[in-house]
C-alpha cells in the first residue's frame, strides 16, 4: 500500500452542537480521496450517529476538561475569560489536557494539526513543533490582540479585568509550555499565530468585525461547508401554496414552544429538523400544535443545499447553518442560544438580511419578528444581493480550497524540513 501524501490530527475540544462534525468528516474524507491520511479527534462522539465517519476515518476520543470551575465572574466577557472555564487557571489540569493532546498527535504521526475550537490541540503542537491550521468559525479564533477583546461589546468593561485575566491565563499556559520544554508565549493571543487559518464563513459575518487589517491579512475566509455529510434527506415539505420555512431548531431553547406556536400560526409549509428522537440531546416532545399547523419534523438532518434552494426563509440558532442558508438568498431568524451564535446573528442583521433574538431577552416577540420577515421584502432582498456576490463560491469549490490549502501546508513544512536535513 502506497503510503499517504500527508497526515491530518482533525481535533474538536470546545463548543457543542452538529456543526463541529458536520464540518470536520467531509474535509477528512476529502483529505482521504486525494491521498492523505485524516483522523478525527472529537470532544463529543454523539454525533457519529447521525452523521458518521466512515468505515475508512479513524475516529478518537479527544481530550477534554471535565472539570467545572467556580468563583468566576459571569458572563465571560473575552476569549480568555472562556478559558478560564475550561482548565486554563489550573496548571495541572491544563497539563493533562496538552498530554493528552501530544498523546494524540504522537499516535497518528501527525504532519499537521487542524484545529476546530481546540486551544490544548495547539498547544500541545507547539510544543512538539508540529504545523497548525485554526479551523472552523471566526469566534474560535479571536483577533491577535493583548488582552483579547472583549465580546460582549454592548457591555462597559473596565480595562483592568481583561488585563488581569490575560496575565493569569498567560502565567499557566507559559508554566505548562516551561514543563514541556518549551519557551513561552509572549502573548496569549499568540496561540493563533499558525501556519493558516481557515474559517468556514464570510467576511461580512466574522465575529469580529473591528479584526485588525493585519489579522485578516493572514486569513482565508472559505464559505461555509453546507452539507452535514452522509444521512440528509431532501426537506419533507408539507403540501399546500405559501412561502416554505425551514427551521433548525434544538430542543433545549428556551422559548422552542413561542417559536412553534409562531410556525403554527403562520400556516406557511414548514419542515423542521433538530427535535426527532435521534437529535443529540432530545429530550420530550414538541407541544400540542393545532391539527392544521402545516409542520413537518424531520429526525433526520435535512440537506442544506436543497433546503436552501426550496425555502423562502430560514430560522436557526445562528450557528453553522446560517452562512449556508444566507449563502442560498434566504432570509433569516436567528434565535441564539449563547454568546458566539449572538454575535454571528448580530453580522446577519447588520446587512439587514434577518432578525435576531437577544438570548436574553426574557420574553421575546418571536411572533412579531417572524411576521416581519414573512412580509417585508427588505430582507429577502439583502439576502438576496448577499447571495449574488457569492453565488459561484459552490460547496465543491469551498471543499477544495480547504483541503488545497491544508494540502499547501503539510507540502511547505516538508520541504523546509528537506533542506534542514540537506544543510546538517
């Protein structure tokens, strides 16, 4: 058997939710038909069932703190104070987490790291020298700034709290690097000074929209990865005229009951997916909904590509599925459930191409907002225009491009270890 151009560790630490795998398995098949070796590394196996590997992609458990961590001030404000929750205040727990890491990356002989929301992956790889690739979307990889921003921009914060979390942050991470034998980082935010970064969404909905201009000078906005890999089936619309909805909705979100009485009402074909028994994390069931309601659940994901193309509106949680659905023209209503989705949904109606919900808002108008979009023209319409300057960016060409990229990387870094060896 010929042996593989390249070696791929695809690592997943932080974060929940589909999008993670349903992101990392089609680069590492893709990786795998053009020759490379890909294994996956991931914080939660669940998702396997819905979207699976493949016989063909060795599949690891990854390291991940389990530890819950008191006496933080909350909500986290920046990037570094999201780290302190997850082990990055305690010296041993981090340790074990980049052990574990090395662990991994030894194991699979790993040319390169790439890096979904996995901040111990790069570590760890730093400190055995292996190439890094920052993957996935823009909040997990925050602007290369001291201390890192703060998120939460609707919010004063005094200069002084994100100054002292980066410095003890900073003093664990350099003491777990000093135990590896290697030389520190004089920054946090140099973490994500790696080989490339690839994120899987547009300009227009970085996270980060004041980025520094030489940050985004080192960055490949991609597109989004639309499809969830193998198991979608083609969005089961309801029969009936009206403008078809498409909502990926979880279980867990506290008002799902005010979004599908809204759905109800509406009386418009609509197919949901995330609340079948085989969601990840279901729990009960929908509530009673009138007999007429033209809803149709679905239990399993739905094709991305076809729903774009066949719905009038799109709902989600502003997670991976909005830049796909955005992609496609349609119009949105983001209803996040947490920080990072709130400041992705805060981009979309920025172009004024959808509404979003404040996650904290008691008692939102879900009705109301959803009205809106069904009879105001406006936000088809910026969606629409969005989708125009994209519209030869298919999920073909994203796919490749990404793994071209990661291809260009692995190829680099053994050509400079080529000519290390020639001149030694």
């Amino acid at each position: 058997m010929a042996r593989a151009l390249s070696r791929f560790l695809l690592g997943w630490e932080l974060g929940g939710g589909l999008g993670h795998v349903g992101t990392l398995v089609p680069v590492a098949r893709a990786l795998q038909r053009e020759g490379h070796e890909a294994t996956l590394a991931l914080r939660d196996l669940r998702p396997l069932s819905i979207i699976p590997a493949g016989a063909g992609t060795p599949v690891l458990q990854a390291p991940a703190c389990i530890h819950n961590y008191d006496g933080l001030a909350d909500p986290p404000l920046n990037y570094t104070e999201i780290l302190m929750r997850y082990g990055y205040l305690d010296e041993g727990m981090l340790s074990g987490l980049v052990a574990g890491w090395r662990g991994l990356l030894e194991l699979t002989r790993a040319d390169v790291l790439v890096a979904d929301h996995a901040p111990s992956a790069l570590l760890a790889a730093i400190t055995l020298g292996v190439p890094r690739i920052a993957f996935g979307t823009p909040f997990v990889t925050p602007p290369r700034q001291s201390p890192m921003p703060n998120m939460r921009h609707w919010i004063a914060v005094a200069g002084e709290r994100l100054a002292e979390g980066e410095v003890r942050v900073l003093n664990v991470v350099n003491a777990v690097l000093a135990r590896f034998g290697t030389p520190p980082l004089a920054s946090l935010c140099d973490l994500f000074d790696v080989d490339a970064t690839l994120m899987l969404t547009f300009r227009e909905l970085d996270h980060y929209p004041q980025r520094p201009a030489a940050d985004l000078a080192r960055i490949a906005f991609c597109g989004p990865i639309a499809s969830t890999g193998a198991g979608t089936v083609e969005p089961p619309w309801p029969a009936g005229p009206g403008q078809r909805i498409f909502a990926y909705l979880k279980p867990e979100y506290p008002h799902l009951d005010a979004i599908l009485r809204a759905l109800a009402a509406a009386g418009q074909p609509t197919v949901i997916y995330g609340l079948g028994a085989a969601a990840p994390g279901f729990q009960g069931s929908a509530p009673q909904l009138p007999a007429a309601a033209k809803l149709a659940f679905s239990a399993r994901p739905v094709d991305l590509e076809a729903a774009g193309r066949e719905c009038a509106i799109g709902i989600c949680h502003a997670g991976t599925t909005t830049a796909a659905l955005l992609q496609a023209g349609r119009p949105l209503l983001l209803l996040p459930t947490q920080l990072e989705q709130f400041m992705g949904g805060l981009r979309v109606a920025d172009l004024g191409a959808g509404i979003v919900i404040n996650p904290e808002v008691p008692a939102p108008d879900i009705g109301g907002a959803l009205a809106r979009l069904l009879a105001e023209p406006a936000f088809a319409e910026r969606a629409a225009q969005f989708a125009a300057k994209y519209r030869d960016l298919t999920p073909d060409k994203i796919l490749s491009d990404i793994t071209t990229r990661m291809a260009a990387v692995a190829a680099g870094t053994k050509r400079a270890a080529s000519r290390r060896k020639a001149t030694t």
